[in-house]
C-alpha cells in the first residue's frame, strides 16, 4: 500500500466522486480508477461502490471504506505534520520568507493587510497562497503555508492550532436572483427547510464540518434535507450550481461581500449563528518570523 493510494481513496471519499477528485488531484480519472483498483486488490476487499440507485450521491463508503478512511486521515495527517516540521526546520536558517494562505472567502481587506504586513516587520517577505475551501488544515500540516485565514463556526477551536478572530459575518442564503426567496430582506430557517441544498463537500474536520453548511444546527442534519449532489469544491462553483437553478447554499456574508452578481441574491437567514474568519498557525510552530507576523496581522481584528 502506498501513501499515493491512500490519498486518491481518501480524495474520492471527500469529493463522493471519481470525476471530482481527479480534478483535484490533477490526474486522470482512469489513472484514479486504476490506483483504487489495486488498492483493493491488496486489501483483497471493496473500499468504494457507486451509488446507482441515487446517481446525485455519487460514490459511497462501504464498512471496509470507512474502517479504512479514519486509519488513511490518521496516516496522511502524521505524514504531512511529520513534512512540514522538516520543511519548517529547513528554512529556519535558510528564508524569511512567510507564505499566507487565504480563501475566496476571505475579507479583501486582510487579504490586502497580508499582503503589506511585511513592510512594518523588518527582514520578512511575505506570499500569498489561494487555498480551495476546506485545505487550509492540510496546508498548514503540510508547510506548504506558515498561516491561513480559515473560516469557521464562532467558538470553535482546534487543539493543533492557534487562532485568533479577525472578523464575524452573518450566514446567509444564496438563491438564484428569480427564486421566491431572493427579493426577501430576510429569510428564517423554516422558509428554507424544504429548499433543495447544495452539498457543500466538506469532510469531517469540527471546524469546518459539512451538516454547519447545511444550515446545523438549527437547521436539521443531511438525512432531514434533501441535499444535491455533486458536492461543490469552490466558491465559484456554488455560484455558478446557485444561478443554474440546481439548489440553494448556505454561505457566509464573506462571500456575499465579494461575489454579488445580478444573477444571483444573498439573503441573511435570522437564527443563524454568524461565521468568524481567523488567522491560524500550528501551534507548535514558533519562528519567530511567523509569530512576528501573526501578532502583526492580529491587531487588525475587528473583534
């Protein structure tokens, strides 16, 4: 078993489809087909099966697959922790460079404030990283950036991670501009409990978990709405599903604030708690250039 198989099985269980992460791998779809094909083999049973009686589904576990899925995270976590310390230990005395990874999602202002940090704090030059939604944990891990801007539930925090709050921002319905809902100044959770949602695609991980994007918890779980598939991966992409007609989505007002277009309506929905932005770094990483940096960017918080 390879760790190369281990992440295309654990891409495909994240996406729910082979389609989508081969796109995200950046392979073919055969070549991904072909790596779970012998990772089977191996492990002498099946791990994934396509969900023919629900096409919109896509790919499902089976009880080998998700016995199989916690070990492949576990794994692939200490891996990219095990790399990035190396990496981070590498260029201790070799860069100043500090690379920060920010989200379409994230506030332009912090974008622009990460961007010029580095002229108040002498010797360090800084680069920006765009990082899909949800990456920002294996970024980090993996030092293939030193802080992240990483969106997620007020009051969650991570034992790994160091976090502190820059901005809040309302949660808010995305419904296409001539849904029946899109004129409203205001939308409660009743008025979308029957709506069709998009499937927001994200795995498991408590500060970015898929039933909050779904309206949880005060909206009811997956198995209490009827969620559209493919799962989406990007902020542009929700749009474009959104404005086709294919469902409603559950974003952040950070979103609303960046991506407001005649085709579509963001419409903030009472009884939501709102969704914070923050800057994240490891908590074990203590450069002294990143903790420059990180202190930097923090006196900007609106919180």
């Amino acid at each position: 078993m390879e760790l190369r198989q281990l992440r295309h099985f654990v891409a495909v269980a994240d996406a729910r489809s082979f389609t989508a992460a081969a796109t995200s791998l950046a392979i073919s779809q055969p070549a991904l087909s072909q790596s779970i094909a012998r990772l089977e083999r191996e492990l002498d049973c099946t791990v994934l099966v396509r969900n023919k009686h629900n096409p919109g589904v896509g790919v499902l576990l089976t009880p080998a697959g998700t016995s199989l899925y916690a070990d492949a995270r576990t794994i692939l976590d200490a891996v990219d922790r095990a790399a990035g310390r190396a990496r981070r230990a590498g260029h201790a005395l070799t860069t100043q460079r500090i690379a920060i990874g920010f989200a379409s999602s994230t506030p332009r202002p912090l974008t622009h404030a990460a961007l010029t940090v580095s002229d108040t704090v002498d010797g360090v030059e800084v680069f920006p990283v765009h990082l899909v939604w949800g990456d920002d944990r294996t970024a980090l891990l993996s030092g293939r950036v030193d802080l992240a801007f990483v969106q997620y539930p007020v009051g969650v925090r991570s034992p790994n991670h160091v976090v502190t709050g820059m901005a809040r921002a309302p949660r808010v319905a995305l419904f296409p501009a001539e849904h029946r809902l899109a004129r409203r100044t205001s939308v409660t959770v009743d008025d979308v409990v029957d709506e069709p949602i998009l499937d927001p695609g994200f795995d498991e991980d408590p500060a970015m978990h898929r039933d909050y994007w779904l309206g949880g918890p005060q909206l009811p779980g997956p198995r209490g709405r009827r969620i559209v598939g493919p799962a989406v991966r990007t902020v542009e992409e929700m749009c474009a599903f959104v404005a086709a007609g294919k469902g409603m989505a559950i974003t952040s007002g950070f979103v609303a604030e960046q991506y407001g277009r005649p085709d579509l309506a963001f419409v903030p929905i009472e009884g939501l708690e709102p969704v914070e932005v923050g800057l994240a770094r490891l908590r074990d990483d203590e450069r002294p250039p990143v903790l420059a940096i990180f202190d930097e960017l923090a006196k900007l918080s609106t919180l």
